[in-house]
C-alpha cells in the first residue's frame, strides 16, 4: 500500500513529494487516511534547521491533524477501523511507537516519528490518536491536535484563567488565537493582542481581544501599563517565539504574582535576559509542555464546547491548500501572509 507524502532532505531545501511504501503495523501503531493537517511554526524551524542538528533526515513532517483510521496493529484498543480521530504529537493514553520507516520505489528507506501528518495516510503510534465523534467536522478537528490543546491549554490548565483576569498574548498565530479564545471564554478582561500584522490582529478581534497593539509601531509595554492603569496584566502568554517578545511579555505581566509563559521557541542555543529585580518583585516566569494538556481528557471537552458553539474553531482557519501547495503554504506562513490557522486538505482518494 502507497502514501503520498512531504519530505524533508535537507535543511533550507524545498519538500519534495514523494510516494512511499507504507510498512506493516507493528503492534501498537496505527494506519489513518488523513483528512487534514496543520501546519506550525515548529515544522517551519525544522524546515530551517533552527532545532539544531537534525539526524534523521530525510524525513516526513507534521505534528496535527485528522482523520479516519483504516487499520490497526496488534494491541491497539484506543481506536478501531472506521474510527474518526485527532491526531496530536502530545502524548496521550496507549503504546508509544517512536518510529516507522517507509521506503521509495528505489528501495531507500524515509524517517518518521510516532506522529506525520504531511501525507495521505500516515502510521501512527497509539497513543498520538483520540477517537472524536463522527459528528464532530474533521476540518475544524484538525486544530484539536496541536494549536488548541496548547493555546487554550495555556489559558484553561497551565494559567487556570478565571473571570475578570487580564492578559495579554504576544503573538497571534494558531496557539495565541487558540488561547484569545479560551480567555473570551472564561471572561477574561481585558485581553490585549501584540502582533506585527493588522491582519492577524483584527481576527484576534473578532475572536475575542478586546484590545490590540500592533508591536511594530512602538513600544507594547507603555500601551500594556497605560490599559491596565500601571498595574500590569495578571498573565502574559508569549507565542510569537521572539527574544525580545519573550523579555516584553515578562515586562507586562504585575509585581506580585503575575505569570508569564513562554509557548514560543528560539534558535536553538539563543538565550533572553531577565531583570532579576523583577523576579524580587514577584513577577514569575514558566514554560510550558504543549498547555499541560492530557488529550484523552481534552481533546472531548473541546469537542463538547465546539457542539456547544463556546469554542469558534471555524473562525481560526483562514486558508485551506492542497498537499501538493505545501511549499507555497509554508513560503507564505513564513512570510506572515497567512491570518489564522491554514490547512492542508488531503485528497478524498487514495493516491
Ligand atoms: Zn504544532
């Protein structure tokens, strides 16, 4: 059986799609026709090579997604064939399988991880898969994989928002939407947008900021305190993976008690600088894992909420292309062209 997929050969290089063999299922793996994929800025630092070394090249990429699982291994009772489902590079319940190989027609093999989603079926570990209703649109379910569970797990398990919080997001890309979302959700106020790009700021808007700065025509702190009276805001959630955003958004948040988390990611090796001061002062600094999310426990209560119109999945997807445009897609996401969350929509039919 054949896949269609996106793979890495070099660093900076175009991905090239290829036809690869899929392998038989190990015990603990599972095959899932892909629906759809998103697409984050963690794979555009893989693409570039800013995680460092990266060993296992050439590669399959993609770390969110949904689909319909078609078989499965031995020992698999997390899903069954016919079963719709999130895939999530967090780790959930079931076995952890942390590699397959798939091969080319010339007999060369193409690393993968416990999860790929640039491609039309892709095998699976376990515990990377969470069975959704058939109900649930797997367009919208695509986001439950990655952007969600860490943007609005920031807000509901890590921060614990609760109403009448104030915070700012720097960055509003799919995780500093997904958390825009969730603080209008526990009603929070207010909730101050950062970015650079008008466009991505006024959806932040629509989905729930109540204010929005746009960084790059001066400084966010003066706006940040003047909003907030001097005070500062309780939480401050960094998703722009930017020096300077990372030691702003630590700025913003109040002397005793207010907490930053950093969501976004460096070069590998670069470092930011603190104020030591500040920490004295009681203001805290975190990182975090994904938005401390369990994506047996979540991933349904984002569904619940979506059926319950509470969570406006629908709204953060902007762009849908084919997995034939990815190169064009990750040229413009790179390039801030892309407002929300975009989507690479797998064909209906086999390849
Ligand atoms: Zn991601």
């Amino acid at each position: 059986m054949k896949t269609k997929a996106a793979v890495l050969y070099e660093i900076n290089e175009p991905l090239q799609i290829e036809e690869l063999t899929i392998p038989e299922l190990r015990s603990g793996q599972v095959l899932v026709k892909i629906a759809y994929s998103g697409i984050c800025r963690s794979q555009l630092n893989e693409i570039r090579g800013l995680k460092g070394q990266d060993k296992f090249l050439p590669h399959t990429l993609g770390h969110e997604g949904s689909g319909i699982v078609e078989a499965i291994g031995l020992g698999v009772s997390k899903v069954k064939p016919g079963d719709h489902v999130v895939l999530t590079w967090i780790k959930g319940k079931g076995a952890e399988i942390p590699s397959t190989l798939y091969k080319k027609a010339d007999g060369s093999v193409v690393n993968s991880g416990a999860i790929s989603t640039f491609m039309t079926k892709a095998v699976i570990s376990e515990n990377r898969l969470v069975k959704i209703p058939p109900e649930m649109p797997l367009r919208e379910a695509a986001l439950l994989g990655c952007a969600i569970p860490t943007g609005a797990g920031i807000v509901l398990n890590t921060l614990r928002v609760q109403s009448g919080n104030s915070i700012a997001i720097f960055g509003v890309g799919g995780i500093g939407l997904s958390a825009v979302l969730a603080a209008r959700l526990m009603n929070a106020t207010p909730i101050i947008a950062v970015d650079v790009f008008d466009h991505k700021l006024k959806l932040a808007r629509d989905v729930g900021a109540t204010h929005l700065i746009n960084a790059s025509q001066g400084d966010p702190l003066t706006t940040i305190m003047k909003i907030t009276d001097g005070r500062g805001v309780d939480y401050a959630i960094e998703a722009a993976g930017r020096r300077e955003t990372m030691e702003s958004a630590f700025q913003a948040v109040r002397n005793n008690g207010g907490l930053c988390v950093l969501a976004g990611n460096l070069l590998h090796g670069e470092r930011i600088s603190l104020d030591p001061f500040d920490l004295i002062k009681g203001k805290q600094i975190i990182g975090t894992w994904g938005g401390e999310t369990d994506p047996d426990r979540d991933i349904p209560q984002y569904i619940r909420l979506y059926q319950a119109s509470k969570l406006k999945l629908d709204e953060l997807i902007t762009d849908t292309f084919s997995l034939d445009e990815i190169n064009k897609t990750i040229d413009m996401m790179s390039k801030g062209k892309i407002t929300g969350r975009c989507l690479i929509e797998m064909p209906e039919q086999d390849c």
